[in-house]
C-alpha cells in the first residue's frame, strides 16, 4: 500500500512538536501535504524540516532568489507539487509574472543550452 | 575496486563467444569498451548483446534514424561514451554534419519546451 | 496562484499577432495549451514560434525524423504533454505504430546503456 | 568524427558576424569553446546567440539573479562546462562566496525533496 | 492516437503466450498496464519480460533488495507508474513501513550530495 | 574563479570540528574531496556530515544495501564522484562483484522501463 498522509490528531507526540514548529514559523493553521506523508518517517520529517529552515532562511541570498532557485530545479526535475507549493511561496514573497516569465525563459535556455553542450562533447575553456 | 575491462585472451568462453558474435557482426577486430567492462557479468553482456541487436536492427525504422534517436537521449542524459560512439556509428550510415547539427537543434529545443511544459504546469489539451 | 491559459478574446494584439501566425502556419482553429501559457510572457511566445518553426521545418532531416526524435527526448525527460502533443504530430506526418514501437524500443535501451555506462564508468575508446 | 571548434580565421563572414556581436557585447576578444562548437551549425549559431542576449539581459530579474538560476539547472543537469562558465559569469556581475554556497545549499535541497515528492507519491495540496 | 492497452481477448497468440508466462510466473489472473501497453509491440513485449524475469530474480541480491534498487531509480526519474508497482512487488517481499522511510532517505540524499557534487565540480580523490 | 579545497591545515575552527568528526567515525587519516568542498561553507559542511551520519547508519535496512541504493541513484544521475566513493564503501561493506554486477543489471532494466512507461503513457493499475 503507498504512503498515507498522517493527520494532526492521528500523529504521535513527535511528529505533532515538528507540525506545531512548521505551523508557528509559517503562521499556518495546519501543515500542507508534504509534511503529512514525510511523518511517516518522523526522522526524516525532523532533518528534513530543520535543513529546509536553516537552508530558506534569508542569508547572502534574499528568501525570494532561494524561491526562485528552487522552482528552477523543480521545473528541471518535473516535481509539480513543488513547483506549485514554491510558486505559491515565491508569490506570497514578491515574484510578479513578469519575474515568473523571465524565471521560466532562463530555465527553459539553461536545459537547452546544457544539452547542446554534451550533444556537441564542448570541452571547458582553457583560460 | 572499479570494474576493469575484460581483454578477449583473459575471456571466458562463454564471454569469447558474445565477443566474437560481435566482431563477426560489425566486422570488427576487437569489441570496445562498453562490452569489456559489461564482460564482468557475462549474463548482461549476453543480454544487452542480443537485445541491442534485435532492436538496432532496421525494421519501420531504418538503422540511421535508429542512432539518432539514440544519439538524442544520449546528449539528453549526458552520456559522453554513448554520444562519441553513436556519433561514429551515425557518422558511418550517411549522418552527415548538417544532419548532426539539426539533430541537436531538435534535441535542445525539446529539452527548452519540456520544462517550459512544467514549470507553466500546461495540462494535457482537450480534444 | 499558477498562470493560466490565456485566450485569443483576451489576448493583447502582440499575442494576437503570434496566435494568427501558428493557426496559419498549422492550418488550426485554435492554438493548443502550449501557446495559450507561453502567452503569459509575450517574448518568451514570441522566441519559442519563431525558434520551434525554424527547427522543426524539413531540412537535412525531414519533419517526421525530427518529431521522432522530439519524442525520444520528451520521453527521456517524462514530459507527458510533450509525448501527447508530439506523438500526434509525428502520427500525422506518417508515423505508423510499427514505427513507433521501434522508436520507444531505442529509446528504452539508450536509456539503459546510458546508465550502464555511468554505472561502470566506462571510458571512451582510443580510436 | 566528433564536431570541431571553428576558430574566427576558419570562420564563414555569417558566422564572423555573430562572432563580431559577440565580442562586442561582452567586451572580449574572442569567443569562447561554446560558441566555436555551434558555429558547426550557423542557424543554431545565430539563433542561440540572440535567445540568450534576449533572455539574459535584466528586466524584471537582474542580470545576476538570471546567472544563479542558470547555475542552478546547470548543477542539476550536470553540465560541468555550464556551471564552469556560468559560475565565472555571476562572480563578475558579483556573486560572492557566500552567495554560492548558499545557492548550492538551495539546490541541493530541492533535488532532495524533489525525489522525496515523487517517492512518497504526495498529491498537490487542495487549496 | 495514443497506445491503448490490448486485453487478453483481442491478443494475438504470441502476446498471449508472453501475458500466460507471466500469469503463471506471477501466480496473478490478468496481467498489468505496463505489459498491455508494451503489446502493441510483442517483440518489445517478449524481450522486456525476458530481460526483466532474468534480473529480478534472487542471485548475489535477493529479490526484495532489487525492488528497493527499482524503486529508488523510479524515484529518482519521477515514474509514478513504477513507484507504485513496485512499491507493492516489495511489500509482498517484506518491505516494512521503516524500509520505505529509509530507502527514500537515501534516495533523497544521495540526489541532493549527487548535484552538490556537480555544482561544487569536486574532483576523484587520488588514492 | 571555481571552488577550492580547504585543506585541515587551513580550515577554520568550525570546519576542523567537522573533519575530526568525519576522521573519528570512519577511522581515516584526512576526508575526501567530497567534505573538503562543501568546507567553503561551513553551515552546508555541518548539516551535510549530520543528515548523511544519521541516514546511512544501519537501521530497518543495513548499510551495505543502503550503500547499493547510493550507487543506484548516483548512476542513474551519472555522478561519477559518487559512483567511485560509494562503489568503495560498499565493496568495504562486503559488495562483491556479481552483487556490483546485479546491482547495475537492475538499474539499467529500471531506468529503460521508467522510459517506456512514459513514452507509452501507461496509466496506474486500477486496484
């Protein structure tokens, strides 16, 4: 049977200290999807939760540009649940459509120039 | 250790055998890498051997659309041993260099327009 | 929110214009979904026609050859509106079942000796 | 035989042309390995060349912020020669340090919950 | 038209003779998607069961470890299909709940350290 | 200007306590490449060491079939990096080489039907 998402009130002790963490840090009245199926594993729920928040969290790049990065390997990797749930984060964040259009012009170059780089075998640049 | 290339003297029989198929078949002297480290499990080597050959075969397909297909998502998953030796395998059934470059025009537009396909999340068109 | 399709009646006359000259190109009614979500970054609508007409016309390779190979690399990357759409295409320029059959038989096994050599770190032959 | 660069003095007048806007555009005296590999095929020459002037240059993203993007579908894709040209781009439009390893933080996780996505099968969040 | 999936009934003998091996083999009453689908090309069809009957059985690995080694390319590529049937050919073999959780931390992982590796373009440590 | 190395001798404090970390629990004189990347930023260094610590120790799954998993990944993403040091671990961890062997013969039979699936667009059994 595939993976069940595990609800707030069906959860161990555990598993509710991380969502009561991942609800406080948002301002969210309940955690979304991706959350409920990685309580399955409440050790990965745990590492996964607090990598993500130091690693989002504003630093030499702003939380808006780490959005952006990650909807660009998102929209690479075909992950449509978090191109959606990093969309969302990026628009409540600032990303207008015009910065979302430029978004996917350079993801949409970079995976066509990549693949004419392998195809044609370029070696690196002697500098 | 890495696997080590298997030289026809230091074969096995069973593995003489797959080699010698395949010199008889491409008319070649020696096998090339790829079926002297496959030698190191002699029952994929049988496998891949016979399998790429029934499908290399030219059938509503003829052999030169077949390496091109081949060279496409070879460039697409980066594989810089299957580009360089389809390459020559294209090269040797009339692809000519502006076949190559229009090839690689195709496949770096399809790898542009398959992400743009995901990140703008297009659904599938009603017909 | 994710962006949406945009129609011909709502479209800006730039959209409008690019609309007009796929329809014409492909003798449609209609755009399909691609153009009505490109449509949300004119420019990015704009390049992608004028690239993706460029590309695709017949030239060493003939128009089939070149949709055979858009659905090699779209089944690489899994992108399944791209099979969807291209598969179409392709039928419509003559391909035939058989032909498909043999074109997703190549592209299953160049993804499986692209893996297997990555897996054994096969070097490229001296020639 | 695999493609070979074509140096400025071998070059067609097309393609010393694109060389020449090139140059001018960034301010350098020659061109480098990837734009000498596509000059093999003077349509994707020129067509690449103005998409990537196109895309590239700042709108609503700044010029830096494009060159972390492309980076990052580059790491993602493991396109070396990519990353290699990209990463000398975005220090001199003033990426620090920091600011890498930051964006490769970013692009380690999603690839990680990317997978984690597809693994546990998790469906989008109804909204 | 896309590829329909062709039942037992309208089959020809050939693609019956594969659907009774592997309804015998399996032990199951009617064969799955995956095989329907792949008839529309019995050569496929034949050589696909054959290739996959002969490395999915227990060897140097036992068989619920192949599945985990299935699953975790699956993951890897984003094949929903796939995940899922072969999350349920391993939990027949005794994959537990806790397996699962930690075969997707791995996978996870070992993507994540897989980019970071690239972006960060670490050499092979000379032993 | 591309990431260094920090060698011990020349590695802050913080990162020092991390590389006697990693030196104490492998029982190594010096870290690999790998850890001496990812010391140009410490906080990645760290989280890096802790997540890959608490993931890869033996738990519902050993480690050496954790190892296996780590390679298939990393084949199927072609990380040569990882393949070399991961093939190492599991070889010290007691993989053989028609384990080695079986291992690859299931990758590459996972990621050839991965494709399949998705170029025929083969729908999730209903169950």
């Amino acid at each position: 049977m595939s993976p069940q998402p595990i609800e707030y009130d069906d959860a161990s002790s555990d598993v509710r200290a991380i969502y009561d963490e991942i609800k406080q840090a948002r301002g969210i009245n309940d955690v979304n999807n991706f959350w409920k199926y990685l309580a399955n594993d409440p050790v990965t729920l745990r590492r996964t939760w607090h990598s993500l928040k130091e690693i989002m969290e504003p630093g030499a790049l702003d939380s808006l540009t780490k959005e952006l990065i990650y909807i660009a390997v998102s929209a690479t990797n075909n992950c449509a649940y978090c191109i959606r749930s990093h969309t969302a984060s990026a628009s409540s964040k600032g990303m207008t459509d015009a910065m979302f259009g430029e978004l996917m012009s350079v993801v949409g170059m970079a995976n066509e120039t990549n693949k004419l780089v392998h195809g044609y075998q370029i070696p690196i640049d002697s500098v």
